[in-house]
C-alpha cells in the first residue's frame, strides 16, 4: 500500500471536507455535554486512583478491589462479560512469578587453581528459584554479540565487556545464541553496587516463563585474579582488534543464582459490547490497570503510588468510552474492552491476552490502547504512537482531518512504541495504535515524566482532563467507523 505524507494528506483531505458541506467537526460536543463526560471521568479516576485501593498491585487487596470496581462499571454500562468463558466471566486469569535475589556465587577455574570471587565483586542473577552452572567451558567475547557465531557460545560461560547503554541489547543478542551463562566485566565494586540496586526490586514475570537466564557480573579486578593480570590486559586489549569475535579460555567457571520465588494468579478484565454481524471481525480497546503499590521512595507520609495519571486515568477513559459506544449502538462488530494486569513489569497482561484470547487474534479488525492520557490541555496536538506500522492509517488520518486535530512530535512519539501494550498486539500482527494528546510532545509529557511519573505525586489533584476528552470522542468516532462492515469492510 503506497501513503501519502501525513502532511500531505491531512492537507488534502482537510480540502476535501471544506470543499464538501458545511458540517460541524466531528468528535466534537456541546459544552455541557464535555462537562458531563469530565465527571464520569473525575470520578471514576479519583476512585481507583484513592489510597484504599493501595496503588493497584497485582497480587494484593487492591487488585480485588480494582477488578471488583472495573467489573461493576463495566455491567452497569451494559457490557456482557468478554472472556468466552464461563467459569471465568469477566476474569482472564494472568499466572504470574515474583522473583526476587537472595545469595549467588562466582567461581573461576584455572588448571587446578579455583578462585570464588569475593561476593562485593562478583554476583549472579535469575528468575528462577535456584540456576547453576557447574564448570563450563568459558568464551570471551569482549564487546561482540552478532558477529558471535551461535556455535561458539551455546551452553558455555560467555564472558562480556560491560559498556554503558549497549550492555543490556548485547546480552540479548548473545542469550538468543543459548548460553550456560553471561558474565559482564563491569568497571569495579561501585559499578557492582549499581547493579545490585537494579537487580534488587521484585521482578515480575509469566509464570509460563522458564526464566532460564543466568546472568552474572564482576569487575577488571576480579578478573585480573581468577585470570592473571597480564592474561586479562591482553584479553582486553584483544577484544580492540579489528574482526574479533571470542576465544575459548583455557578455563571453567561456576555461575550460581538463587531467589525467593512464588507464583499467584492475577486477572484481566474483559467486557464485550456484542455486534449485530457475526463471524465480521472486532474491535478491542485496552487499557492497564495496574500500578506500582507501595513507593520505593514515598514520603514518611505518603508511600503509596496512586498512579491517578498512570492509568486510572486510562481505565477510567476505558469506561466512559464504552458506555457512550453502548448508548450510540448497536454496531456491527463487537468491541471487547480489555483492563490488563501487570503492564508495568512487562507488559505481561497484554501478552497473555494474546496467548489466550477470547477471539481468533487474526479477526481483530483494530486496537487501542489508552496510558497516562490525563496530561495534556484541550486542543493539544495529536501522539500516533504505532504510525506507519498498520493499515489503520488511512481512516484515522481521515478521522483526524475532520476532527479539526493535527499530528504531534512523530519523533517523539515513535519511542512509546514498545513501551505500552499495544506491542504485545503488534508483535502478533494485529493492528494496534496508541493516539494519545498526552504523547504529542516532550513539552507536554516531559514535565510529567520529571516530576510525578511513578512517584507518590501521581495524584487526582494533578490530572489534566482536556486532552483525555478530546482523545475519548477522537476514538468514538474512530470505533464508530471501524465497528461498521459498510463503514471499513474487513480484507479478504
């Protein structure tokens, strides 16, 4: 398919509709009426977003008491539960593991000589409840990862030079080659400490996931002792070399990592507005419900992250968006309204969402997600987080012309991409998209993300409401179409 520059054809089709008629711009209402939805919103947020339901964490009281809530308005909306399941109706279970370090070892094998290094300068982390390598075969890898042939490294101790901001991707590269294990060389004890403290918090994944990434880290120095100083110098030097991609060490290493792990079972919530044309497909809006409970740095008075912003803010546009599409019904194609769990460990909602889903994830006409939308005023310009990657364009470039709205920061917006639910949907091809006000520039988001994102500050008293309003009738009018066959027939 061959788009026009966005520029461009909102310019054409902004044309087109002065040239045609008269009309007042669509997803538009009276004041009144903007008022209205201001309130249902208000209260919804200040609801979910209050110290008794605790911050929203998976796993405790104030999960029930959000899927309870949720649940409630969805019913009294008129929705019909959306889980195809009746032993489960509204409630998609999520299985979940939280893990979270207790005590590792590093020991490296010379000839008969073993070192165990100090624990201040070497540890070990994984997700699972105990991972151990006994002597394996160690390669150094220096700063190489795809030239890395997967021969080379599956099932041995790959031992890595740290770098600051392309550690992490080149972990990734070299564990999707099958490792025992990765050991990063970081610089000393304070770089350890570092690591440490990211490692430290719980860490939240499916429990479906096997969790089997050993990953280590220690300093130059401690490598200098279990190798030799002039050994490690060369090594390091080596890895400089132009074309260098590993060599096997005339040593072994033991790589040991234990956690505190237990599982639990969290939900989505997912309601469904039924269409009148079977087997024609569906429309799915989501939005995450959880948050982060208790502040790792609240205040002695204020220690629960309420996220009012991050995301009641979100669900509560969810909910208003789906008793006005109620109201307006019927529509052709039913809507499924999603409130994910544990979007802020992963993403790990959405992702078991699409790994059962109610629907065959292939008829899934389009998706939107709904994140921190409380931030921006009235008539702010437009985030399309997700252009350019589905064939949703078309009709939302169309939508927003007619809307009176303009695009944002495309730049800007282009790094949320993977970083909100509608990734989870778009890595199995269906078509999602985030349009957000919130995300139409760092000059609106960037004092949010300073000041109050994921702190105790993430209160009702500091929502913005305007832009959330003028996203919600946006997506009305976007589902509207969507939801007609006559409207936006399905491809063959």
């Amino acid at each position: 398919m061959i788009r026009m520059g966005a520029k461009q054809g909102l310019a054409v089709l902004a044309a087109l509709v002065l040239a045609g008629c008269a009309t007042a711009p669509i997803a538009s209402v009276p004041a009144q009426e903007r008022a209205a939805i201001e309130r249902n919103l208000r209260q919804d947020i200040a609801i979910l977003a209050s110290d008794e339901f605790g911050g929203r964490k998976p796993g405790t009281i104030g999960e029930e008491r959000t899927i309870d809530y949720i649940t409630q308005r969805m019913e009294a909306a008129g929705l019909v539960s959306g889980t195809n399941d009746p032993g489960s109706a509204w409630r998609a279970p999520v299985q979940l593991a939280s893990t979270k370090p207790s005590t590792s070892r590093i020991a490296v094998t010379v000839g008969r000589e073993t070192v165990e290094l100090d624990p201040a300068t070497a540890v070990a982390f994984s997700a699972r409840r105990r991972e151990l390598v006994e002597n394996g075969q160690v390669v150094f890898v220096g700063r190489a990862a795809e030239s890395v042939s997967d021969e080379d490294v599956t099932g041995k101790v790959v031992v890595m030079l740290g770098e600051e901001g392309l550690s992490p991707q080149r972990r990734e590269i070299l564990f999707a080659k099958r490792p025992a294990a990765i050991i990063t060389v970081v610089a000393d004890i304070d770089a350890i400490a570092r690591v440490n403290q990211a490692y430290s918090f719980e860490q939240v994944s499916l429990a479906s996931e096997n969790g089997s990434e050993l990953t280590g880290f220690t300093t130059h120095a401690a490598m200098e002792e279990a190798l030799g100083k002039n050994d490690w110098a060369a090594l390091v030097d080596l890895a400089d070399t132009p074309d260098f991609s590993g060599v096997d060490l005339y040593a072994a290493a033991t790589v040991e990592a234990n956690s505190d792990r237990s599982a639990f079972t969290s939900y989505n919530v997912i309601g469904k507005i039924p269409g009148t044309v079977p087997d024609s497909g569906s429309i799915v809006l989501m939005a995450h419900w959880d948050h982060l409970g208790e502040c790792e740095e609240g205040q002695a008075d204020d220690t629960i992250c309420n996220g009012a912003v991050d995301n009641a803010s979100g669900v509560a546009s969810l909910l208003e968006l789906s008793r006005r599409l109620v109201a307006s019904g019927p529509h052709d194609r039913d809507i499924y309204v999603v409130a994910t769990s544990a979007e802020e460990s992963g993403l790990l909602g959405a992702t078991a969402f699409t790994q059962a889903p109610p629907m065959p994830l292939e008829t899934i006409i389009a998706a939107f997600n709904f994140d921190t939308v409380a931030v921006a005023p009235a008539g702010s310009r437009v985030g399309f987080v997700g252009e350019g990657r589905t064939p949703l364009d078309p009709v939302i470039f169309d939508v927003l012309a007619q809307s009176g709205r303009e695009l944002g920061d495309r730049a800007f917006a282009e790094q949320f991409v993977q970083r909100q639910d509608g990734w989870a949907l778009l890595q199995e091809g269906v078509p999602a998209v985030f349009l957000s006000t919130a995300f139409g520039s760092e000059i609106v988001l960037g004092p949010y993300l300073a000041s109050e994102y994921h702190r105790a500050g993430d209160e009702l008293e500091n929502i913005e409401l305007g832009g959330a309003i003028d996203d919600l009738l946006l997506h009305e009018e976007l589902v509207r179409r969507l939801a007609s066959v006559d409207g936006f027939p399905a491809a063959p």
